[in-house]
C-alpha cells in the first residue's frame, strides 16, 4: 500500500492507494507547530479507523507548500512507516517541462495537479486548484506547463470581509438563493459565491483565448470546487482529489 500527502497552507490530505486503487483519504487541519509524534499518533489514529497499518505502507509519498512542516512530517514517516518518503521536488521524475520563467517558483501540488490531469484526461488542459490560494494551470498537449494565474482564496476572500468590515460577521460559505438578497448573511454569500465564479469564468475563458485552446478541458479540485463548479460553465469536471492520483503517478514513475 502507498500512502500520499499534499501538504497544503490550510489541510493536509491524505490518501492511500492499494493494487493501484485509492481506498481511503482524509483531510486534517494543517498546523506549523505540530511535533512529529503529533502528526504521527494523528495519522496512527486514522489508520486504525479504517482498519489499516501505517507499518503496512511500502511507499510514502509528500507534497508541499509549506517547508517549515516538512521536517516533522518526515521524521513522523520515518518512526511511524519505517521509511524514507519521496519528496516530490527537484530530481524528481514528474515528465512535466516546466516553461516557468523560474521553474524553482512553481508550487509541488501545481506540478502534481498537471501530472495527474494529463494522465487522467489529457492535454491541452487547464487545472483550476481551490485551495488557500486559487490557482490557475495551462498544461499543453506536449506536457508542457506554460504557467498560469494565482488568485485570493474563497475562504481568504471571505475572512478579509470579516476582519477588515466592523459590521460584516464571518459567514458560511454556501450558495444563496438569489442574487439580490434581503439580508447582510446572503449578501455576503452572494457576493462571494457569485462573484468568485465570475473571477473563475472569466481567468478560464481569457486563458483559452490567449493560448488558442477553444476545446482545452477545464478540470477543478481543491475542498471548495463543487460549490464554484455549480455556478458556472468554464469547469467542465470536477477531480476533488486530483493531487492524491497525481502523487500516486509520480510513484510509480520514480520507484526502483
């Protein structure tokens, strides 16, 4: 069995994969300051949930976007799995060509997404990822990873209303039944709702323009994509564990 984590700046989510097949994931609150017994006795505990052991894994696999936490997570794979995990990162095979002007710039999960999104549905394709961020990703047909557009996240969007706004209270992320609302909750919920999927629709569309790909796939992933993906036309599937598949991928491009 292989168990895989994207290590992203608000949850980590794991997955584990049997004969090829995910089983079973979960998602846990990402926290900076959790030692590596901490992580440990978190995922043991999962594990036992679900009737699994982590002393059964025979691969782990790691992305991140938050280094400060790499060196608990690994010490907590070495002592709890008994193994070295790979860190998807310089040196590894990913069969992507970075076009990046810095291609050190780019994120793991974006790279990890776009790996995933060719081998699941193929090129030329366009991932949107979201996460603390949104991400934007064009992946050509060739593998090429031509870059993309970063956005505030919805929950960073809503939480700004909440903090900088005396009178705004923080909200529910769920879709309101108008547009014109009677109400401050609504309102807010419309206004973000509803207005992220217009952000979403139109990066997507002027994407497409500008690299001529009239019939690219949109694919959408992260905690919060169903809720956007409703709302508009641009995303044409929804992969909420798109970067789970592409860790996996990447193992078995990478093992001995």
């Amino acid at each position: 069995m292989i168990l895989v984590l994207d290590v992203g700046n608000t949850n980590i989510v794991l997955g584990v994969f049997n004969n090829n097949r995910m089983v079973t994931s979960w998602r846990i609150s990402t926290d900076k300051n959790k030692s590596s017994d901490e992580y440990g006795m978190v995922i043991n505990e999962l594990f036992k949930y679900e009737g699994l052991q982590m002393q059964d894994m025979e691969a782990v696999v790691i992305s991140s976007v938050v280094p400060p936490l790499m060196h608990s997570l690994q010490r907590a794979v070495n002592k709890y799995c008994g193994i070295d995990p790979l860190i998807v990162g310089p040196g590894v095979k990913t069969g992507i060509d970075i076009k990046y002007d810095n291609p050190k710039e780019v994120g793991a999960d974006r790279i990890v997404n776009a790996v995933a999104a060719l081998r699941k549905y193929g090129g030329p394709v366009i991932v949107v990822d979201f996460g603390t961020a949104t991400t934007f990703c064009a992946i050509s047909d060739k593998a090429e990873y031509l870059g993309g557009a970063i956005a505030p996240g919805i929950i960073i969007s809503s939480d700004a209303l909440f903090q900088r706004a005396a009178k705004l209270p923080r909200v529910e992320l769920i879709k309101p039944e108008r547009y014109v609302c009677k109400n401050t909750i609504s309102s807010m919920q419309a206004g973000i709702v509803y207005g992220y999927a217009g952000l979403v629709e139109n990066i997507v569309n002027n994407m497409k323009k500008e690299l001529c790909w009239n019939h690219a796939k949109v694919i959408a992933t992260g905690g919060l994509s169903r809720l956007i993906a409703g709302e508009t036309r641009a995303i044409d599937t929804v992969d909420s564990l798109l970067t789970l598949d592409g860790l996996h991928i990447i193992y078995q491009m990478n093992k001995k």
